[in-house]
C-alpha cells in the first residue's frame, strides 16, 4: 500500500518474466477479494438521501427534491481500481500523510492502508 509503488510500473517492469507478471495478477485479484470482503461498502444501508424523497414538512403531500442529493455517487471504478491506476507518488512522498491525504475520496482504502501500516516490519 506503498503509494510510491504501483501496480502499471511492476506490470511494466514483469512484461519480460511471465512469472512475475503471474504472480502480479494474482496478488492483484487476493487484494481485490480481501477488500471486498474486510472493507464492504455501506450502500446496503440507507441513506438519509436515499429514495422515496421526503414529504414537505409545510405542504404535506408535496415532494421535495432539493433534499436529495445526486452527488453521493461514488466515482468510476472502485476505490481498488482508481488506486491501481493512479500515478505514483514521488520518491520522497510519506505514506502515512498520503493516505491521510485521500481518506476522504477513498474512505475504505485508506483504513485498508492504516490498518496494513500499523503492522510493524522486521
């Protein structure tokens, strides 16, 4: 979850060893279901702007639509996807400030991250 590292370079990197272009495909697909499965979304639960739109409070029977708001789409492709597509980050970047940086565009990404850099290395 380095953010200086990303899957386009090694996938460039490994064009030439089969192998490791494998194993990189693998790896990719178990980070993908261990997302999936420890970080699901929320949309299973409902959300104040959620469908049927309230009723006016002042004119009962009269729907108002300005409560709902169309921008809580998430964006194209999951929070997964646009972080093996973004660009990395340069040499001297922090991970953690990062990460910090983006946990409001990518809130179940960034815990993933927090959580795998918690882990103390050898």
């Amino acid at each position: 979850m380095d953010p200086r590292f990303n899957y386009k370079k090694l996938k460039k990197d490994y064009a030439n060893d089969p192998g490791l272009l494998a194993y990189l495909e693998e790896q990719k697909v178990a980070l993908s279901v261990y997302f999936e499965q420890f970080y699901p979304t929320k949309s299973s639960e409902p959300s104040a702007n959620s469908f049927p739109p309230k009723a006016s409070e002042s004119q009962p029977g009269i729907i108002n639509f300005s409560d709902f708001d169309q921008d809580d789409e998430e964006p194209e492709g999951s929070e997964l996807e646009r972080y093996f597509d973004a660009p990395r980050a340069a040499p001297q970047t922090d991970p953690v400030q990062w990460w910090y940086a983006r946990k409001v565009e990518s809130p179940r990404l960034y815990q993933m991250a927090r959580d795998f850099m918690a882990i103390p290395g050898k």
